[in-house]
C-alpha cells in the first residue's frame, strides 16, 4: 500500500543482461509512470471494503449479510484477497523504488510514507468510535483508551499483544516484516544476482518455516503471505531487466504456493452461507497475470491522470473504511431504513472523500515535512560517523568535498621544481610558449 509508482524502464536480451547488471539505470530511459499499478491499488482497496462492508458484519445487528443483500454478498465475499493483491503490489513496488538507494533512502521512503497517513486515520477512527459507538455484529467494539491509541501509534501493537483500534490494522504488520527483510538486503546494495537469491532463500524458508518449530523464524518468514512479495519482486526485475526463465520460475513458483494458501484462506470464511473455495484460486491468478502485465510492458499506454490521485488515496481510504464505514451505515440504517444497495456504495463515497482531505491537507505536508527532517537526521549522521572516523588532529572530510591530502596531490603546483622548464600557457592561445 505505497505510491512510489515511477520506473526506470531498462529492458536486455540474454545476451546484455549480464552487463545490464553493473550499469545503473538513472537516465538510461525517462521514467515511466506505472499508473496500472494504481489502478490495481483502487481495485484491491474497493474489494477489501466491499468485502468488511457487506459480509463480514450484520447491519442491524442481528440479521446475517445475505438478508441485505442476498446476490451480492455472494460476490463480494471474495473481496478479503484484494490484502494478497496489495502484498504483490508491494513486493513490486518497494524493489523498485529502492533501487539505487542507500538504505537510509529506503528507511525514510517508507516511514515517511506509511505513518503520517497511519497516525491521522487512526486518531480519526478512535474519535468518531468514540463519539458514536455501535455494538453487535461488528468484529471490533469498544471505544479504545489513550494506552492502546499510543501503543497503536508505533504500529507495532500486535508483538505488544496489544488490540488494535481497528481490526484491518494487521496487514500493516505483516508489510513492517516485510520492509525489514528488504532493508537487510538494501543494506548491501540491490543487484539482480542478491535479489534473485534473496528470493529463493525467502521462499524456501517460508514453506519449511511451519515445520521447524520456531516461532521466531515463522513470523520473520511470514509462511502465509511470503509468496506475493516475492512475486512482486521478481515481477519487477522482469519490469526492469526483461524475460527470464529464472524469474518466471521464481513467480510461477510463488502462484503454485499461493493457490494452497489461498484454497485455505476461502474455507475459512464463514458468513452464514456456503462459499466455494474454486473462485479463491481464479481470482489470485488473475491478480498474478495482471501484475506480469504490468512487468512486461503491456499496460505502458494506459497513463490516465486520474488513477495517480486514486492511488494516492488508497492507503488513507484503507485505514478509514471498516469501523467508520461500519458507524456510518448502522446509525443511518437505524435513522433512515435505507436500503443495504444504498447505504454501503454511500459510506464508500463518504470515506473515499475523507481519505482525500487526509492525503491533500495532512498526509502530503506531513510526509514532505518527516522526510526532509530524516533526510537532515541522516546527513548529520554520516557527518558525525565521519568524524568519529577521522585521525586525532585532523579534520574530518566535508561531505561531497575531496579530502584534503588529495586535493592537494590533484593541485598544479604553482613553484617550479630545481631543473625543471617550466612552460606557462595562456588561456586561448594553446600551443604557443
């Protein structure tokens, strides 16, 4: 659930790709905005509410989903994988955006990106289920005390095994485990050859992880949704490096992998009616084709100015949609009786118009002001490392600048040395002594 959606395109034969590997990518092509990336975001977001808002809760409280909509929630029961959809976005998104960056590039992308838009949606959500609160049928209740609102601030509730405000808060976790991963492998520079590697090491751990008995390597290894960032990845160097077998092993590997999980995840549900598990597999495949679309170049055409604002709202509309959509619907239902067709695509509209002042009046100037501020932490940093680093008695190099024994080696020497002819050129007259 990110937005950095610009790509160098750098695309190589078999035979190139070898050098491809050591050449950067900076201004080989002009970037090239990948705006099916966001529309696959807004897909995945509007699936994911439909699901929360007509499925997974009673809007009176007592009766089941289908009473309200007895032909649709058949449909949008299926809309809880739009998570695994945004877990192979994420894996594409997070190699490509930090491609040729230093690891703290990668630390203040990500916090800058993820927690501005977290804390305002999560103070929001805390004050309206406080204000208006709603209990029955919902799978969250309560209004949350200041001890858990601060816990859910450093998004790392869940190992504080402290409940979070709002339920859909759990897949930020599982992308924090993710972004951890990547940062040791950023640590050491990305190149094609460590990120193939990467990923077949993550996957092989991730499928015996359940049977080594760690719950350490299990949570790290992430078994359940590991193969959709992986896919992700290995998507993006399809993206950036052109075809492979390699790559479209490792991806065809993880799709194998994912039906299993997500056969699993569909028998699961349980919305008082019976679910076939056969569309689980269809629509994750579908989701597989459409990110290798994306990878090979052919949704390039499609640059709709508007999918970028889209995108842009997914993550705030993401945060806000269950528990305020949840408010929303039950106290116009009890005020109104509207019909379910009616108050759900409202509530949708209504988040979808709050997620929007949160990203223009907060979001945006917030993540500007937090990754200058972290840029500035870390340029002082190295600064200070530097220091640290530099010979008692001697200055510590200026960033950018050469070090002083060497600029003073690279000096033309102005005094002639003993036995030596000293020849002075005047500028525009080369040649002539």
């Amino acid at each position: 659930m990110t937005n950095e959606t610009l790509a160098p395109r750098v695309r190589t034969g078999p035979t190139t790709q070898k050098t491809a590997l050591v050449v950067p990518a900076s201004g080989t092509r002009r970037p090239v905005r990948l705006a099916t990336l966001d529309a696959l975001r807004l897909v995945a977001a509007l699936a994911v509410a439909a699901y929360h808002l007509t499925v997974s809760w009673r809007i009176d409280g007592h009766r089941q989903p289908e009473h309200f909509l007895p032909h649709v929630s058949h449909v949008t029961i299926y809309g809880f994988l739009g998570v695994e959809l945004f877990f192979l976005i994420s894996g594409f998104v997070i190699c490509m955006s930090s491609w040729n960056r230093s690891l703290g590039d990668f630390f203040t992308s990500r916090v800058s990106r993820l927690y501005p838009a977290y804390w305002v949606c999560l103070l929001i959500t805390a004050a309206v289920v406080t204000i208006a609160p709603i209990t029955g049928g919902v799978p969250v209740t309560g209004s949350p005390g200041l001890l858990q609102i601060a816990a859910n601030l450093t998004m790392l509730q869940e190992p504080m095994g402290i409940g979070s405000v709002d339920t859909v808060y759990w897949t930020l976790f599982v992308e924090l485990r993710f972004y951890l991963l990547f940062a040791a492998l950023a640590a050491f520079g990305l190149t094609y050859r460590r990120v193939v590697l990467f990923c077949a090491a993550w996957m092989t751990v991730a499928v015996i992880s359940p049977m080594l008995g760690s719950k350490a390597i299990e949570v790290l290894a992430i078994p359940g949704y590991a193969p959709y960032f992986i896919a992700g990845v290995a998507a993006f160097l399809i993206h950036r490096f052109g075809r492979s077998p390699l790559l479209f092993g490792i991806v065809g590997m993880a799709w194998l992998i994912s039906l299993q999980h997500v056969i699993g995840r569909v028998s699961d549900v349980n919305p008082g009616f019976p679910v076939p598990t056969w569309p689980g597999p269809v629509i994750i495949t579908a989701a597989y084709a459409a990110l290798l679309a994306i990878a090979l170049g052919w949704t390039d055409r499609i640059r709709w100015a508007w999918l970028t604002t889209a995108g842009a709202l997914t993550y705030p509309f993401y945060l806000l949609h269950q528990r305020i959509g949840y408010t929303v619907i039950r106290h116009t239902y009890e005020a109104t009786r509207l019909p379910a067709a009616v108050l759900v695509p409202g509530a949708m509209l209504l988040t979808l118009g709050l997620a929007w002042l949160v990203y223009r009046l907060v979001e945006k100037p917030l993540a500007a002001r937090m990754r200058a501020g972290l840029r500035q932490a870390f340029a002082d940093l190295r600064a200070a490392s530097a220091r640290d680093a530099a010979p008692a008695g001697e200055a510590a190099p200026v960033p950018g600048a050469a070090p002083a024994r060497e600029a003073r080696a690279a000096a033309p020497s102005t005094r002639p040395r003993t036995g030596v002819r000293v020849i002075r050129q005047v500028p525009g007259r080369s040649g002539e002594r």
